[in-house]
C-alpha cells in the first residue's frame, strides 16, 4: 500500500472504540487507515419505554407525523 502524501510503502492501522475527542485527534494525527467511533455513552435507551408520540415529541418530530 502506498501512503498517499509521501507515497511511501506501509502498512494500515486500527483503533477502536474511540470515545474522547483527544484521542480520536490523535488518530487522525497519525494518519490511521481507520478507527471506530464509540458513542454509546451518547444514547438515549430510555426511549424504548417510551409510546411512539412520545418518541415523536421528545425529538421534535411530531411535527413531521402524518396527520389522517
């Protein structure tokens, strides 16, 4: 594989489950082939006991809803 600024052989690189900004920055500054985002800390589970108009109007979609 040729690095695509220096067009230098190498090799590619893989980190994981990346949660803070300093880290996925240093990532990118090394020029990993790839990294995987972990946003689980950023998700809301209790919307599954929710009904779906409460979905609908906790995330302003309500307003998007099919009116009959």
């Amino acid at each position: 594989m040729n690095h695509s600024s220096t067009g230098t052989k190498g090799f590619g690189a893989d980190d994981g489950h990346l949660k803070l900004e300093v880290n996925i920055k240093k990532v990118i500054d090394a020029e990993y082939s790839m990294l995987t985002l972990d946003c689980s800390d950023q998700i809301d589970n209790s919307v599954t006991q929710l009904s779906s108009a409460e979905r609908l109007a906790k995330f302003n979609l309500d307003q998007l809803a099919i009116k009959s």
